[in-house]
C-alpha cells in the first residue's frame, strides 16, 4: 500500500527531480510532486512523495527536522484531501 508524505519549509529553487532523490535513498519513490501558486507559477515551498508504507515510515523518521539546502524540513504522513 502507498503512503503519501508530507515536504514542508522546503528551499524554494527545490525541483521535483530533487525532491524524488533525496528521499529515493529509503526506497523506490511512486511519484514526487511540488505545488506552485496558481497565479505566479511559483513553487509555494511545499510538496508531496508517494512511497510503500515500510518505506515512507523510515523515510519520515529520517528526514523529519533534517536540514536540506539551508532549511529545516517538515516531513510527515499526509492528511487525505477531504471529499
């Protein structure tokens, strides 16, 4: 089963090639996705990883509160999107 994460306080020149890396070194990443403001197109400093349960699991323990280009990540389970 896929668990999505969670990628907050992200730098902003973070690209979503960046974001699948670093957390590909806890294992295979689905998909890697960043949010951009609708109107400027630029990346709000925020994302989400999709990654197997066991996986995301250790990837969350390890990169939560890690530092990444200068900034100190959030990084946990991602709330679902309500209907």
């Amino acid at each position: 089963m896929a668990k999505s994460i969670y990628i907050g306080n992200l730098p902003w020149s973070t690209t979503e090639e960046q974001l699948k890396q670093l957390f590909q070194e806890f294992g295979a990443v689905l998909s890697a996705k960043l949010i951009y403001d609708r109107e400027t197109k630029k990346p709000k400093g925020f994302g989400f990883v999709e990654m197997d349960d066991n996986e995301a699991l250790t990837a969350i323990e390890k990169l939560n509160a890690s530092e990444y280009g200068g900034r100190t990540l959030k990084v946990n389970e991602a709330n679902q999107k309500k209907q």
